[in-house]
C-alpha cells in the first residue's frame, strides 16, 4: 500500500491486488462493507495519520474507490 497527500484535507491511497491476499481479502469481500474491510480502511487511516499527520477522527469523511485493472484500487479519502 501507499499512501500520499493530495491536499490539506485528502489523501489518496493505493491498494494492490497483493495488499489484499496479504489480508486474504477477495474482490467480493472487498467490495462489502466486511470486517475485514473495514479493518483495512482503519488501518489505513492510522497509517495515514502517523505518516502524513492526516487526521480524521471526529470528521465525516467522504470515501471514493477506483478499481485500477493492472494494479488494484486508487481510494480518495476527503
């Protein structure tokens, strides 16, 4: 996974296909709202404020998925 900064407020956050079977999610389990999911995503989000100081407790947050057919998912986090 990597994830960068894109404005004050987003961060965009690139998933691979090997992010995901290293967290023996699938395409279908990723695609729901699923424990393991949602795991990822607030690891994700902890990672993001430790590396960038992007912090989002306490905020709505406004979530956009993009598959990327070579590489995976772009995620945008607003």
């Amino acid at each position: 996974m990597r994830i960068e900064r894109v404005g004050e407020n987003k961060i965009r956050v690139f998933v691979s296909y090997d992010d995901l079977e290293e967290r023996d999610i699938d395409l279908d389990t990723f695609s729901y709202n699923s424990p393991e999911t949602q795991e990822l995503f607030w690891d994700l989000m902890e990672e993001a404020e430790i590396e960038l100081g992007f912090e989002a407790q306490e905020s709505q947050l406004c979530i956009e998925a993009v598959s990327d057919a070579e590489h995976g998912f772009v995620i945008t986090i607003t």
